[in-house]
C-alpha cells in the first residue's frame, strides 16, 4: 500500500514519462489485449487513453485505469496480468 501512496503523488507527465522498470506505465492497446474496453457507460465520452502501470517489478499485477486532467482513475487492479493473457 505504501508504494500506492508514494505512486499517487506523482503527476501525471512525472508518470507517463516515467522511465522505471518498476512502474513501466504505459497505454493499453484494446486489439492486444483479452478485454475491448472497460465496459463502462460513456466510455468513449471518458476514457481518451486507457494505461497500466505496476508498482512493483513483476510482482502484484497491474492496475489498469485512465486520467481525467491530472486524476488517475483506477479500473481493475489485475494481479496476475491476465489482460495481457497468452492467445
């Protein structure tokens, strides 16, 4: 949980732009991936840039979620990275 909080104060640039292996942010591409959307009402309306990012390296999953101006809004906390599930 510690490493949540320490992640939460960053900004979103300070995030995206984050060379880290531990939190290796990036964007999710819906064609890649087991899942086509978040399956939310308005999604299209909300979610410009779905991403991931893990707080650990290779340990406890990742969360997956999008940003609203700088608020990162959390959708699945995936602790076995199943999104990116073998095909």
């Amino acid at each position: 949980m510690q490493r949540l909080v320490d992640v939460s104060q960053l900004k979103r640039l300070e995030l995206l732009q984050n060379g880290s292996k531990t939190l290796r942010c990036h964007k999710i591409k819906w064609n890649e991936v087991t899942e086509d959307s978040f399956g939310m009402t308005n999604e299209d309306q909300l979610v410009s840039n779905p991403y991931q990012f893990q707080i650990t390296a290779n340990a406890y999953g990742r969360i997956h979620g999008f940003f609203i101006n700088e608020v990162f809004f959390i959708r699945w906390l995936d602790p076995h990275h199943n999104l990116y599930s073998s095909n």
